[in-house]
C-alpha cells in the first residue's frame, strides 16, 4: 500500500509540472491552447453544441462559450441556429477552421517529435497508451 501511495504521490507530482510546462505550446503561432483544443474537438464532431462541448470537457457553459466566441470572431467555426431566438446553436468548423487547425496540429506534431526524437519507438507507444488511459479515467471519474 505505501508502494501505491508514492507511485500516486509521483503521477501527481509528474502530471503538475506537465500542465505548468507551456514550452510545449510556446511559439506555435497561430491560436491559443484552449481555443486549438476546441476546434480540434469541434473539427471531431463535425456540429456540435456548446453544452456537448461543456460536458466533454467537464467545464461549465460560460467558458466554453468564451472560447466559442474567440474562434467564431476569427472566422474558424461557424455558428449554426436552430430556433427562432439563437439560444440554440451547433458549431461546425470552417474552411479557414480546417487550415488553421491542419496547421497548428502539424506545428505541435513538429515540436514533439523534435522533443521526444531519443525515445525509443516503444517508450513512445507506453506513453500513448498510458497518456489514453489517464484521460480516460479522469474522463469517467
């Protein structure tokens, strides 16, 4: 059980300094973390609404609606309503939408594979797999 403890202890301590490394995502150009992270999502789905949004990313409905704007603002989704009064809205992806993602996603992709260049394809595929895992269960939990 201590084993457990500290390997829990390890993952927390790990998975913290990740998300405060923004050297990942610095001079990537193009648009912000969160709004790359919608349009990837958005681009997914293909229409989707904000609440859809909301709940995949357990966030609540204001901040996914920020972000919603930012990309609507810049042209990379377009809104689609659905009743007489707009509260009702799905999201697709634009044309621009598609480039600019297909853009960032190839500079991203760059950047962690000059980062990652040493690890051994299997390492690679550990990590994948475990990385999948993780989100997954902070998905269900």
């Amino acid at each position: 059980m201590e084993s457990h403890k500290y390997s829990v202890r390890v993952i927390e301590h790990e998975v913290a300094i990740l998300a405060g490394i923004s050297a990942l995502h610095q001079d990537l150009g193009g648009i912000e973390r969160p709004e790359y992270i919608l349009l990837r999502q958005i681009n997914e789905y293909g229409m989707v609404g904000v609440k859809e949004l909301a709940d995949e990313f357990c966030l609540d409905h204001s901040t996914i609606s920020k972000h919603v704007a930012v990309l609507e603002s810049q042209g990379l989704i377009k809104r689609l309503s659905l009743g007489p009064d707009d509260r009702l809205s799905l999201f697709r992806t634009t044309e621009l939408g598609h480039e600019v993602l297909n853009k960032n996603k190839e500079m991203r992709l760059d950047k962690y594979a000059s980062i990652l260049k040493r690890w051994s394809n299997r390492d690679l595929q550990r990590l994948g797999e475990l990385l999948s895992l993780l989100n997954r269960t902070l998905a269900d939990d």
